[in-house]
C-alpha cells in the first residue's frame, strides 16, 4: 500500500500505480464500447477471462474457481474487471472482486466484499478473506458469503 513521505503525503507503489492506470484504460474502453447491452455485458466477461489467462499459474486457479463458484451461484452478478482484478458488479457497483496474491506482492490472494455486499454482522464483520488455497470447505464458505452478499 502507499507509503508516508516525510512530509506526509502518499507514495503509490508500482502495483498501485499500474492498477489505477488498468481502471482508467477499463473505464475508457467501456465508454468506447457499442452495441446492445448484451453485447457489452458479453465483451466485459470476455475481458475478466483475459485478466485471469494473464495471472501466473497458481493465482490463476483459485481465480478460475472462484470465477465458477461465484457465477454459477450469483448468475445476476455482471462480471468485470475493478482495477485489473475480476470483479462483480450488481446494478452498476462492485459486489465483490478477487485480488490476485501477485498483484501485490501479497502472500496470498483476496476475495473482497464491498459495502454493498450484506455481510453486516452486528458491528463489525469482515468483508476481506485471505484465500491461500481452494479446499471443500473453502468452496462452500465462498458460495455462502456470495449467498449472503447479495441478500
């Protein structure tokens, strides 16, 4: 994440930088995109696929099942990509998203929930989930945090 300089203010690092550059490329080629909003729903997947053909071999496994678990349980969630990381969206704003473990360096990769996903808990609940690897149980508690996400 962004350091502190000495007078304060942020330094974004390469990965920061490179994500923030992605999310402006995605925003621009969504503007640019035409036809029906099947089509565009249709070439917006097609560019979530292409991130995760793009990550190193095991960060692309989990993706892909995680890709599986969550259209297959949630199939009104639109898929896209959020920063260059597949994410789902349900009308228009980010339900959840998968950050790759080497998107920053990070010791394992992230399913993320946004505000919008009901995973209130009382006062305080997690909406971030380390995912070192895929197991059963792993599988199931994604497909019931999608579940109870989008309510």
């Amino acid at each position: 994440m962004a350091e502190k300089t000495e007078r304060g203010g942020d330094v974004w690092s390469a990965e920061e930088k490179a994500a923030m550059k992605e999310h402006a490329a995605e925003q621009k080629a969504a503007r640019s995109r035409t036809g029906t909003k099947e089509q565009k729903a249709a070439a917006d997947a097609q560019a979530l696929l292409e991130k995760i053909a793009e990550l190193p071999d095991a960060d692309r496994a989990i993706a892909e099942r995680v890709h599986e678990l969550i259209t297959s349980t949630a199939p009104q969630l639109a898929p896209k990509t959020w920063y260059g990381m597949p994410a789902y969206y349900r009308d228009g704003k980010v339900l959840c998203f998968f950050q790759a473990a080497s998107k920053f360096k990070a010791r394992y990769a992230t399913l993320g929930f946004d505000e919008s996903a009901a995973l209130d808990d009382g006062d305080m609940w997690a909406t971030s989930f380390a995912l070192a690897k895929l197991t059963p149980a792993v599988e199931r508690r994604i497909v019931g945090l999608v579940q109870q996400a989008i309510g």
